[in-house]
C-alpha cells in the first residue's frame, strides 16, 4: 500500500492522475478462514482492521452483500461523543472518541474530523436541571463537558431563537465532540485492513448458518460456502435476520432512522445542535449541507426509506428552533435500519454459541462507537476473552437485570 | 406513509396511531415460577421478522382502541386487520412464530 501524503498528491499530479493504485483488494473468497466477518460497515472493517493489525490473526475475512458502508455507515450524521451518564457507556464511547482523534494517522487517510462541539439545548426547567446532573455524571466518568447559559448559547449559535415555543433554559457542551467523513473512516478501515491481508468479500450474501454442537461449521453464501474457526456479526439492522440462522435469538427490534441533507450553503453552523425535547438535531457538513435528523419511526422496518411524518416532525423542529433555515431547500433523505436494544446500549461479544460473536444493539449511535467497537470485538475474537470495556455490555445482561438503561441519557429521546 | 384500516373508523393516516409492538405476547401465568432466562425472553426478546409481522397498534388520536395487524416489514404492507384477542386468518402459520 502506498502512502497518501502531500507529496504522493503532487507526484500523482504531475503524471495526470493515472497510476493511483485499487484502494482495497478485491479478491475471489476463499474455503478457509480463521475469522470471518458478516457485514463491511465501519464496525465490520474497524474490528477486521484490529484483528490483522494488532491481534496477529493472518486469514481474516469481510463478508458484504452490497458494498462496503452502503448500510448504516453511509447512512448516518457522523457525530462523535462520549458525553453519556452512566460510567460504563462513558468509558466506552470516550475510548471510541480518542480513537477518531488518532485515526487520520493511524490508518493514514484524512477523516476530516472536526472536533466543533456538539451543544445539547434544554427546553424546560426540568430538563435543565437534568442537564446540571448529567453534566455531573460526565465529569464523574472523567469526561469534559461544560454547562452554557442562554446568552453563551447565543454566542455559539447567532441564529438561533432563545424564544421559541418550548424556550430554552441552557444548554451544555462538549467541545471534543464533532463530526467526520463517514466514507472516509470506512474507506480508511477497509484500506488498512485490505493492506493487512484482510479479504474483503463484497457482493456476497450470506444466505445460511450451518452448524452443529452449538458450533458454527460453514457459512453458506451467494458466491459459496467458506468454513471459519470463528465468525462475527455485525450487520446491524439485521442482526436478528442472521442470527435466527443459527437459531439465536436476540432482544433486537430493527427500525428505520431517518436523516437529511439541504443543498450546499456558506459556512453558518458552526457546532452540533441538539435538542432531546423537540427531538432534532443539525450540523453542517464539510461540503455546506445542512444534515439533519430527528427521531426513529417507531414501528419495526427493514425498509431502508422513512415515513413523512417524521420529515415533517423534524422540519417544524428546526425552523422552530433556527428560523432562517426555513427557505433551504432539500436534497436528499435516507433511513437506515436501525438495532435497538431494549435498553438502547449495545450488545457486544460471545453468544450461547461457541464461536459466534455479535456487535449489535448500536441502535441510533453506532457510528460514534466504530473504531472501539472494532478494536474491543477484535480483542474478544482473538484471546476468547472479553474486553474489559465491553464486560457491561453483554448479551446476558438482559436476564441478569443488570442494564445500562441509556434511553433518556443517550442524548437523544427514545 | 402507512394508512391504516381501523376496525372502528375506517381508513386514517399514520399519524392518528401508536405501534404497541409485537402482538401475542404472552405474560407468564405465574411469575415467581418461571426461570430467570424465561422471564428476560418474556420481557425483552422479541421476534423482529425480516417480512410478515403481527402486532399491536392503537388508534390514540381517534376512537382509542387497541387492534391488532398484520405488516410485512419490507414493504410496510398491511395485508391485515383483526381484533384483539383474535388470530389472523390469512397468516395463521406466522401468527404462531410470533407468539413463540
């Protein structure tokens, strides 16, 4: 693999551009592999990137149906945060935060991760006060997070309306927090991992789970069977589906979470915005769109498209809250099929079946948790011992009783 | 948008309803009774179907009354409409798997 660097951009230049090489390999699947990885979306990648690079596991392979970050990972509003409550979430997510600031040299891409804030608005006394506890919280899990008044808010954010229909009482912020190229940190995982000796299969469904004494012996897929010592899920919206192959059940609900983008307009918002009450949040990208998103539809779906009224929903929202974004225009609107677990955080690690393991549960958040969710299923994948980070995240915890019940400090209303 | 036939009212928007989840589940009879992994499935683990779907919807800006469907997941096609405490007729293969 060579370098991408500024002088690699000037040398390519110079002969017109012609001789970048493939990003990724695009090999033919194998019949053997020591670990096989369903799904080449950020967590796939990212946990196929830690297995070669760091764990020393040589035959490693990335099953996709479609194409790489064609699900979720491109369907997301690339916001990275660890500004969670509980202490368990906190050190999981700030683990995930530190890893997208490391990232641009670490995989050698420019991941355009802007660390611009994300600012979390109350719009009821009661909810500012949650705020000052939850900001607390934070601080107690060892992550900066900083109380605003109405007029600092103002100062961050000059068009928003302090007085709209639910007024806002305050806010708070972490300024660490920001957003990057979606595509970017895929591509940059798939790269990595490509060069590693990683085989990243795509167009190749997997269409059934053979196994036996509660092993997984051969995946069956549209381009054939392959064998695996170990294999991982992780598929999202779609972890159910697969799992159900191998007859395990999981406590997942798949629902569609929609976003948007507007046309391109001159830099005017310059941190995230997020409102849990009124339930929308806004930033802007690095090519001008305003990107948008609100709340799920709340019925199950496996179809990647969301319903009107919660475009409307979100709409009303932001023009309440920003009024002069009520004449931008709309470009594109997606949904990705979401896995919620009842308890909004994820469920990552072993299963009741010996050599399959799952990274699912990410719900609305998972982009954020991309490179820890890799870098900690990749370490339980190859010492068959799991990570300490992801311990409270267990699938067991659903009978023991010990959740970590992130639904109303997540961030985001559920 | 989905439009949804209530049994009561007719044919109404999206909007007027709430999905109440997973239809047919059934709470254990007696509680102290039943093993800790059967009482996690009870109240966490649902079947999540790629396709055909039963469950609960209640018509909360209208009449207020809870009723059952049958959705297929993919497509958001409601292929049926019944009351509670019935099976569905056209789907009765499904019905089971989802009370499973």
């Amino acid at each position: 693999m060579s370098r991408y660097s500024g002088f690699s951009l000037i040398r390519h230049a110079l002969t017109g551009h012609r001789h970048w090489q493939r990003t990724w390999r695009d090999p033919e699947p194998k019949k053997h592999y020591d670990v096989l990885i369903i799904g080449a979306g950020g967590h796939g990648l990212a946990t196929a990137y830690y297995l070669a690079k760091y764990q020393g596991v040589k035959h490693v392979a990335v099953l996709e149906k479609g194409y790489i970050g064609g699900g979720n990972s491109g369907r997301n509003t690339q916001v990275s945060r660890s500004n969670y409550y509980y202490p368990e979430s906190g050190a999981f997510y700030e683990h995930a935060l530190q890893l997208f600031e490391s990232m641009p040299r670490e995989l050698n891409i420019n991941t355009m991760f802007s660390q611009r804030g994300i600012l979390g608005i109350c719009n009821s006394r009661h909810e500012a006060e949650l705020y000052r506890r939850w900001v607390n919280a934070v601080g107690m899990n060892g992550i900066d997070t900083e109380l605003l008044s109405r007029e600092q808010i103002k100062k961050c954010v000059p068009h928003i309306n302090l007085d709209c229909r639910f007024p806002i009482w305050g806010g708070f912020i972490q300024k660490r927090a920001g957003i990057s190229r979606h595509d970017a940190v895929v591509w940059g995982y798939a790269r990595a991992a490509s060069a590693a000796g990683v085989d990243i299969i795509q167009q190749c469904e997997v269409i059934g789970l053979e196994s036996s004494d509660s092993r997984i012996t051969r995946v069956n897929t549209t381009r054939g069977d392959i064998e695996a010592n170990q294999v991982a899920l992780c598929v999202a919206g779609h972890s159910g589906h697969l799992a159900a192959m191998a007859g395990l059940r999981l406590p997942i609900s798949s629902v569609a979470l929609q976003a948007m983008v507007s046309e391109p307009v001159e830099p005017i918002l310059h941190t995230v915005l997020m409102s849990a009450h009124i339930h929308v949040y806004v930033s802007q990208s690095d090519r001008g769109e305003i990107v948008i998103g609100g709340g799920a539809d709340m019925f199950n779906s496996y179809a990647q498209r969301g319903a009107l009224p919660i475009q409307h929903d979100n709409m009303e929202a932001l023009i309440e809250l920003l009024p002069i974004f009520s004449r931008l225009r709309m470009l594109r609107q997606w949904a990705g099929v979401c896995d919620m677990a009842p308890d909004v955080s994820p469920i990552i690690g072993k299963t009741p079946i010996e050599n399959l393991f799952v990274s699912t549960g990410w719900g609305t958040g998972g982009y954020k948790a991309i490179p820890a969710g890799g870098d900690t299923l990749a370490y339980t994948i190859a010492n068959n011992e799991t990570h300490s980070l992801i311990k409270p995240f267990q699938l067991d915890r659903f009978t023991t009783g010990r959740l970590i019940d992130e639904g109303a400090a997540s961030g985001v209303a559920h | 948008m989905l439009r949804i036939q209530c049994p009561i009212c007719g044919l109404r928007d999206q909007t007027e309803f709430h999905c109440g989840g997973e239809a047919h589940v059934i709470r254990p009879a007696n509680p102290e009774a039943v093993s800790d992994e059967d009482w996690a499935d009870y109240l966490f683990y649902r079947t999540n179907p790629r396709g055909v779907h039963c469950e609960r919807w209640v018509h909360v800006h209208g009449c207020r009354q809870w009723f059952n469907i049958v959705r297929d997941t993919v497509t958001h096609e409601v292929h049926e409409v019944y009351a509670m405490g019935e099976e569905p007729s056209s789907m009765a293969g499904q019905g089971e798997e989802s009370s499973a």
